[in-house]
C-alpha cells in the first residue's frame, strides 16, 4: 500500500504512528495515515482491523 522510502510502518507495527499522513482534519480531531491507521488528537487509534487502541499520552512524573 505504502509507495514512500523508506517504506511507512504497517498498521501492527509498534512505530506505527509514524507512518506518514495522507488526510488531515484537525478541525475534526483525526488523522489518515499511509499505513490506513486513524490517529485521533487525544493519541488513540483507530486500526484497519477495527480494532480501537485506548489514549496513551505520555504520564508526567510528580515531583
């Protein structure tokens, strides 16, 4: 599917967040990636498969 070099990540791979965008609507909060992953602003994903991957933003350590 990807025709980028280097190839994009597939949408199983652990990186794939960094396949490259192909459609972005920010006013709407959502990303297409090349690999065909929907990445939403608040970091959860939508994969090809249907299958959801909960928000996973980074914690910050409390000092």
């Amino acid at each position: 599917m990807c025709t980028h070099t280097p190839t994009c990540p597939t949408a199983s791979s652990p990186d794939r967040e960094s396949a490259r965008i192909v459609a972005a609507h920010p006013e709407q909060g959502w990303s297409l990636l090349c690999n065909a992953v929907v990445l939403f602003e608040d970091t959860g994903e939508l994969l090809p498969d249907g299958q959801l991957v909960a928000p996973h933003r980074p914690v910050a350590a409390v000092a």
